[in-house]
C-alpha cells in the first residue's frame, strides 16, 4: 500500500507546531478569554479557574512568542494583553471545539465512567 501521509507527519510540518501551540489547555482558555476583549494579568487569573499566576506568565510568554497575543504597557503599572491579527483567527476554531464539549462532552464523561469501572484495580 502506498504512503499517502502528507507533510503534517513530517516532523518540521508548520502543522504540527500549530497543533502543539493549541493543544495545551491553558493556550486555548487565555486565547478564549482575551477574544470579546484585551485583559490585565488579573483579568485572566479571575477568569480562567485553575490557572496559577505563574503558569499564566508562561503561557502568555508563549503565545506572545508565536505572535498570537500582544503585550502592551499602559503605565508604569498597568499592562493589557489582547489577541494579535494572528490570535484572532483562532478564536472561530476553539468557539466550534467548545460547542463540541458542550454537546458532547456529556457522552465522553459516560464513557470514560463506564471505562474505568470495567478496568482491573492497578
């Protein structure tokens, strides 16, 4: 059988850095919550449950490294992140993976319990 797998399985193919940009929770929920409007740092910390201040700084770091966030200084004190051109096209794809889980995730959750009880005690 022939090799139909495209570049995306090449290990330098852009898509696979995309993905791995995305796949990390905290990028898509800080992606989610800057896309109705720019936010200070404890803007996002009170939005997005869970998350640590520190594990915030490094993933806004990121983003901001892959051009999808911007980071701008309002004063000596105040700084605002808000969605790049860039970051802004992603906003579309999470809204249809969160619709998704809303509409699914129910049905994941009831597998996975179902799964897991079946599974010898380790």
């Amino acid at each position: 059988m022939e090799n139909t797998a495209g570049p995306t399985f090449l290990a330098d193919c852009p898509t696979r850095l995309a993905v791995e940009i995305i796949a990390d929770k905290w990028a898509v929920l800080v992606i989610f919550g800057l896309s109705r409007r720019p936010r200070r740092h404890g803007e996002l910390v009170d939005l997005i449950g869970g998350i640590s201040r520190k594990v915030l700084t490094q993933t806004l770091r990121r983003l901001q490294r892959y051009g999808l966030v911007a980071r701008e200084t309002e004063g000596p004190r105040r700084v605002v992140y808000s969605l790049t051109d860039l970051g802004r096209t992603l906003v579309e794809p999470i809204e249809v993976l969160t619709n998704w889980a809303r509409d699914h995730g129910g049905a994941v959750v009831d597998f996975w319990e179902a799964a897991e009880a079946s599974w010898p005690d380790s």
